[in-house]
C-alpha cells in the first residue's frame, strides 16, 4: 500500500463531499464513510497499510471473479478455460 494516511483521508473527504448533493439519499453513507474516515485518523501507519493492502488486494480478486462469472455468463471461451485455474 503505497497511499499515505492523508491521501486516504482525501479520498473520503471527496466521497463525502459527492454524497453531500443529496444527503437524504446518502445519509447512511455518509455515515459510513465518516466511520471509516475516522478508523484511519486514529489508526497507526503500519496497521493501515497492512489493512488497506488486504482489502484492496481483496478488491482485485473480486473484479476478477466478477469479468470471469460474466464471461462465462456470455459463453466467452476464455472464462471456461480459466474456471478451474487457482491461483
């Protein structure tokens, strides 16, 4: 994780600031942001880079199933080579 605690914290600030245009749609996710805003201030530098290297490693395994499942889904020839690949 190469991101620095105040490039994360940006990043919420700038979510936060776009769920603001509609804050009755957003009210829970805005909530949730500020939790996990909040969880990075007070969180040390290590554990977060241990923590936001995980769920973003977790992120790009999902995208992957996910083009594989609607791959497969379109009868895409790759997706069925790849199905019983582990990584």
């Amino acid at each position: 994780m190469a991101l620095t605690k105040p490039e994360i914290v940006m990043f919420c600030d700038r979510v936060i600031n776009k769920w603001s245009k509609d804050t009755t749609k957003n009210a829970k996710n805005i909530l949730a942001m500020n939790a996990i805003k909040t969880s990075v201030l007070w969180t040390d530098d290590e554990t977060l880079k241990a923590v936001w290297g995980e769920i973003t490693g977790w992120m790009y395994e999902l995208l992957y199933e996910n083009a594989k499942a609607q791959a497969m889904q379109e009868g895409a020839t790759w997706a069925d080579t790849l199905k019983d690949v582990k990584s």
